[in-house]
C-alpha cells in the first residue's frame, strides 16, 4: 500500500472521493463478498431443501439472510461503484460502515447460534413431546 500511516488517519482519507481507481485489495474484497453474499444468498433461498424439519434454525435463517443478503449486496454495489471511478457513494467511509455493519450482524448471528439457540431447540422439542402425548381436540369420529 502506498498509503501512510499519516493519510490513514486524516478525515479526508475516509470521506474525499478516491484519487486513483480500485486497488487490487479492492477487488478481492469485492470478490469475497460477493462469493459469501451468494453462499447466503442460496441458504435463504433453500432453507426448507437444506433443514428440514427444523424451524428453529429455519426461524434463525428468516431473521439474519435478509440483512446479510442486503448488507452484502449493498458492499459489492459500493465496490462496483469504486472500480469504475464513479463520482457518488465512493468515500472508504460508506464501504467501511458496511462492512462494520456486516461483520457485527455476522458476529450476532454466530452468537445466537452458540447461546440462544440450543435453548430455543431443547424448548422447542420439549413443547413438541407434550403436543404428541396430548389428544388433539377437535370433532371427533362418529
């Protein structure tokens, strides 16, 4: 990088409109991003194929993809926007908050995942147990 610490630093560094095209670490990034975009992407679109049975990890997929998907959508599009020198939405700080914002709902799910959910899964079953012990009400057979 030829940047320096010095420029780095300096509020116009994060918010002036870039001087020189997309760096190679640009397109890597863009890259990255949309490979982990179109991963989430497809578990979105094929949760009920990939957990069946599981509405709790169904429930979880419902509640994060969405943002996920939009976060890195919205990341990809800034990068496209950088690389071809366009003169709005190009300032390092737009890409930065995205990506801020990407890794911490990234980091929330995976928190989820390691602390609510086995609680919600044991809940969840322990509710089914009782539910097929039980009759179920309705009209019955005459």
């Amino acid at each position: 990088m030829s940047e320096t610490l010095e420029e780095v630093v300096s509020f116009a560094y994060w918010f002036d409109l870039p001087s020189r095209g997309a760096t190679p670490i640009t397109f890597g990034l863009g890259l990255i991003l949309a490979i982990v975009t179109g991963a989430i992407a497809t578990i979105y679109l094929r949760r009920r194929a990939l957990f069946p049975g599981q509405r709790v990890i169904i429930r979880a997929i419902v509640t994060y993809c969405p943002w996920l998907i939009g976060l890195g959508a919205t990341g990809v599009i800034l990068i496209a926007l950088r690389a071809v020198e366009s003169p709005i939405l190009t300032a390092r700080s737009l890409l930065a908050v995205d990506l801020i914002a990407f890794a911490l709902l990234a980091g929330r799910a995976a928190w989820y995942r390691r602390t609510l959910f086995p609680l919600e899964q044991a809940a969840f079953e322990r509710e089914d147990s009782r539910a097929r012990g039980r009759p179920r009400r309705g009209r019955s057979k005459r």
